[in-house]
C-alpha cells in the first residue's frame, strides 16, 4: 500500500489544486444565486480568458501572473456588457431564453477561439512550471501553491465585498428579493451585469493561475465546467461558502482517487461524490433547506 | 406634494388601473381604501416606478416622475410594499442600511440612530437575520428601511395585514407619529375604520378606478361606505 507521506501529500496536491476549482466553480455559483440561471458561457469562457493570459504572454512576453491585473478588470467589463446590453434585454424576463442566449455564446467563443488559433493545444512552458517546493517531507508544485494563495486573496476579497460593501450587499439583496431591492433604489439590471462581471473576472484570475502548468485549446473549458458544476452541486446551489468548501472537497477526492485507482479514473472519485449528493443531499452542503 | 392624473397601467393586456386621480399634500395622511383586488397594491407599483405606466401623469414635488424605480426613490417617494419584501438572508442591520443605498446616505449613522430610537425592538436584534423575526418586526424593517431614504412622503402598502390586533393598533399610532413629524404619508389599507381614524383625507378605490373622495370625516359618515365596508 501507499506509504503515509504519499497519501498526505496527495491530499495537499488535492487541496491546492481544488482551490483553483473552488475559484472556477465561484462565478458559476454567484450567477446562479443571484440571476437564478446556470451561464452555459462558463467553460468557453474560461478557455477565452486562457487564451487571453497565453496571448499576452506571446505577443508582449508577460508573465502569467503579471496578467492577472490586465485580464480581471477586462473580463469584468466583458462579463458587465454582456450582461447588461446582450443577455438582459434578449431575455425579456424569460430563465428559458436566457439559457439559450448563455449557450448561444458558449458556442460563439469557441467556434472564434478555433478560427482564431486552430484546435492545437499551448502552453506557457517556464521553468517555473516545474518548480518544487520541499514542505517537511513532502514535494509540493510551486505553481499550485501560488494558485491556492491567489485563490485564497480572490476569496478573501470577495467575502468583504459582498459583507462590507454596499455593492455586495446590493448583490446579496437582489438574489432574494428583487422587488424590495428596486423600491431602495437598487438598479437591478446594473447589479445582474456587476454579478455577471465578477464571475468572469473571477474566471480571468482562475485563468492567470491555471497557466503556468496546465494547456489551453478551445475545447479545455468543458472539463473545468463539469467540475466546476460538480463542486456547486457539492457545495448547494448557489452557496458561495459551498463552492469553496466543495472545490477543496472536490480536488481532495480527484487526487486521491487519482492515486488509488490511477490517474485515468482519478475522475470516477468526483462522478461518485456527484451521484451521492444526489441521492443524499440534493440541496447540497450549504444548499438552503427549501 | 403628490399629483396622479389619468393613471393607467396594468398586467400586460390586463389593465387593472383604469384612470385614478388622487393627490397628497404635505403633512397629510391620505388613506386608499379598497377590498381585495381592486388594484391598490398596482397603483402603489405604478408610483413607485416598478410597473410601467401605460397613460396619465404623476407628479411629484413639482417635478414629474419618470417610471423608474431609481428616479422615484431619487425623489423621496419611498413604497414600503406589501408583504414587507425584506431582505431574508441579510441581517436586520443591513436591511436598514441599504435603505439608504441610494438615498440619504450621507446621514446614515443619523438616520439609524433615529430609525432605532422609533423601534427599540430592532435595535436588539440588529445581528439577526431579518427572516428570523415575527411578522410585525418584520414590518417594523420594512418602514425602519424606509425611513432611511429620507422619505418625502411614504407610501405604506397595508402595514397591517396579517398582525395582531394589538399589533394593528401599535402600527396606526406609528403612522401617526411618523406624519406628526412632518411626513406625508399615503396609507393603503383594507382596515377601513381605523385607517380613517388617523386620516385626513381618503379615496375608495373600486375596480381600478376612484369611486369616493372626500376628507376622513365625509368618508365616514358615507351611508354607502357604512353599507359596503363596515356591514352597517
Ligand atoms: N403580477 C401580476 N400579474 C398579473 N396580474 C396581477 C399581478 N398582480 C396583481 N394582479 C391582478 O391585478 C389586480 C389588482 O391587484 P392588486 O393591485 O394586488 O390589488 P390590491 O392591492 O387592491 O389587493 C388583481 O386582479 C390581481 O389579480
Ligand atoms: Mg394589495
């Protein structure tokens, strides 16, 4: 069997890489909650905001992490507009319509990644990506010890946001009760686009992270979205909370089932935590009781 | 202070107001009176710009409002609604503050202490989730939240529906508190005789439209009113 020091350092390995989950899984929950729709956009665009942290690094040389502050605020503002002139007025008011309009644009961004840069696979190879950290006993990737801490600051940032400002707390107000947030003067459409936004910033930063040592080609968001979409299950939901504890969960699960029953079936591990939820805790971890 | 002509508005090919014309001046408390369904409840959602106007004219402080909900509270006609639409999830003390979200502002410490000092009961339990509280602390909120904006005048959509009796007789002595200090408020009710007991003046509202106007005192003694309302 597997010494103890392996499987620990399994479990971290999980752990840092589901911290990344729990970023990727936060605006597909935050749009969930407070729009009430699943955005079918979420992969592809994750995969566009990758392209955009390879594109920079390319053409300019920039390093991934240096372009965390140039994609957030533009993945933001594309989330925003969107939003705001796109999936809104489309809408009409109709959740039917605006999954359609969501995976009308996840097909959109694809199709132009493809054209834009063919289906060939790229990376951002530095020396970095290989870098190890020695903890104790235990080897642990420097790239993903960086991409938990930043996931961490994201989370961080994002929970005084949405406690101490009236933004968030404009935010937290319109995902249960619209008609009481538009008779305190809260413009509801401007908060659906800024919640839209934050979830594609969000992706953006997820994106500068996930670089240095994973590959891009158009296709890569799919995988992250069926995680992502397992670890809001997981987490309930909607439930922001949830997210992070499920991405941490979900991670866990993935890296040890990885090493137990190798890495091809590593992903049988979150497909069962997905099927349990179902059948146990449908509501999910965090998942509110009605 | 509040002018309506001629409005109109309703649920897409469903018109519910079929030309209402009332008014508030200062310092009044105007009842809106009406059974179930008559539209009261639309006419408050048509003032307070969160239901389109199809037809007529509402002015308010002069100036004539543009059917959106951000320019309504801009002006100070604030619309505590019915069923009291608090924020569940958020605390009592965050559903006061955003309150002020888009107006009053800059006075918020200010206007919480006064909000507080008005309702003793919410100030114990600022940390609570506002979904947690009875049904009467829950429509303390919903005009403690109110009051934040600075209301020019405040439109309370049956501030009485579903309390104790008790209860119903703490919520009129409050509506008469509040407009003693000054504030205007437009008060719609299905709880006939003690809305006209604290009113000044009052309208009926039937099927959509105004069927009887006239100070409280007129109303009252309305042989009519007395038939169709009280069972006399
Ligand atoms: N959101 C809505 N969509 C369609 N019809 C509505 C809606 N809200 C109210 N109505 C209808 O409009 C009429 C007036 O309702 P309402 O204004 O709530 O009356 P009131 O407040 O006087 O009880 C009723 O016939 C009601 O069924
Ligand atoms: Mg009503």
């Amino acid at each position: 069997m597997f010494s103890p020091t392996i499987i620990i350092e399994a479990m971290i390995n999980g752990l840092l890489t589901g911290a990344i989950y729990a970023l990727v899984a936060l605006g597909l929950t935050l749009v969930y909650g407070v729009l009430h729709i699943i955005n079918f956009a979420h992969g592809a665009t994750l995969a566009a905001a990758m392209f955009a942290v390879w594109g920079l690094n390319a053409a300019f040389g920039i390093d991934t992490y240096w372009t965390i502050p140039i994609v957030t605020p533009a993945f933001f503002v594309l989330g925003y507009v969107v939003q705001r002139f796109v999936i809104g007025p489309a809408a009409h008011g109709d959740d039917g319509n605006i999954l359609l309009i969501t995976l009308g644009i996840s097909i959109l961004i694809e199709n132009a990644l493809l054209a834009g840069f063919g289906s060939d696979t790229r990376s951002i190879p530095s020396d970095f990506s290989f870098a190890i950290v020695e903890a104790g006993p235990f080897l642990l990737s420097s790239a993903r010890l960086v991409g938990a801490a930043g996931s961490l600051v994201v989370a961080i940032l994002f929970w005084l946001l949405m406690s101490r400002t009236d933004t968030g707390k404009a935010i937290r107000a319109v995902a249960r009760e619209k008609l009481g947030a538009n008779l305190v003067g809260i413009n509801v459409g401007h908060i659906y686009a800024i919640t839209f936004g934050l979830g594609c910033a969000a992706l953006a930063v997820a994106a500068s992270l996930l670089m240095p040592t994973f590959y891009v080609n158009p296709r890569i968001g799919g995988a992250f979205v069926n995680i992502a979409f397992t670890v809001v299950v997981l987490g309930g939901m909607g439930s922001i909370p949830g997210a992070m504890a499920g991405g941490l969960i979900i991670g866990m699960v993935e890296s040890l089932s990885g090493l137990l029953l190798g890495e091809s079936l590593g992903q049988i591990g979150i497909f069962i935590i997905f099927i349990l939820v179902l059948l146990l805790r449908p509501t999910g971890l965090f998942g509110a009781k009605a | 202070m509040l002018e309506v002509k001629g409005l109109r508005a309703g649920y897409g090919a469903v018109e519910v107001l079929r030309g209402i014309d009332i008014s508030v001046s200062k310092g009044e408390i105007v009842a809106v009176l009406g059974a179930n369904g008559v539209g009261k409840t639309t006419l408050n959602k048509a003032l307070s710009g969160v239901l389109p106007v199809t037809a007529g004219r509402i002015v308010f402080d002069g100036v004539p409002l543009s059917g959106s909900s951000t320019a309504a509270v801009d002006a100070g006609l604030i619309h505590v609604p019915e069923g009291r639409k608090i924020f569940p999830n958020m605390t009592v003390l965050e559903n006061i503050e955003l309150g002020s979200y888009r107006r009053g502002k800059k006075n918020r410490t200010r206007n919480l202490e006064n909000v507080f000092a008005t309702f003793p009961r919410l100030k114990e339990r600022t940390g609570q989730a506002a979904g947690t509280l009875s049904g009467g602390e829950q429509q303390m909120l919903a005009i403690g939240r109110g009051m934040m904006a600075e209301p020019k005048l405040l439109i309370l959509d049956e501030p009485s529906l579903g309390l104790s009796p008790l209860l119903v007789e703490e919520m009129f002595n409050l509506v008469r508190r509040l407009n003693q200090d000054g504030l205007p408020v437009m008060l719609v009710e299905q709880n006939v005789v003690q809305s006209l007991e604290i009113a000044s003046r009052a309208y009926i509202v039937e099927n959509g439209t105004i069927t009887m106007s006239g100070t409280a005192a007129e109303i009252s003694a309305n042989p009519e009113l007395k038939r169709a309302y009280l069972g006399l």
